[in-house]
C-alpha cells in the first residue's frame, strides 16, 4: 500500500474514531466536576459537537 492510501485511510476512519474517543473522556471527566449550570453548558456543546462531527465524518467517507 502506499503511502497516498494509508494516509486516506487514516483521515478518514482513524481520526474520526480517536477524536470520539478523546470527546467522550474529556466530557466525561468535566460532567463530573462540574455544576448544574456547567452541565447544561457542556449539553449544548456536545450537541454542536455531534452535529459538526456526524457531518464532517460523513463529508470525509463519501468525498
């Protein structure tokens, strides 16, 4: 394989995949360490992160 597929490859199903993972912890740890006000504050950013991130992956499969 070279170099030009494997890069692809990664861009499009590896980096997606690490960035969730990264999300999902980092929103886990400031969920439990915060108030009610942060938490709904957090809420609304994971949904225009899911949004963003559901588009973008789809974007990067089918281009």
């Amino acid at each position: 394989m070279s170099i030009c597929i494997i890069s692809k490859f990664m861009i499009k199903f590896i980096l997606p995949i690490a960035v969730f993972i990264a999300a999902v912890y980092g929103i886990s740890y400031y969920w439990t360490n915060s108030s009610s006000k942060g938490k709904k504050k957090i809420a609304l950013g994971l949904i225009i992160a899911l949004i963003i991130g559901i588009s973008l992956t789809i974007f990067l499969i089918f281009h």
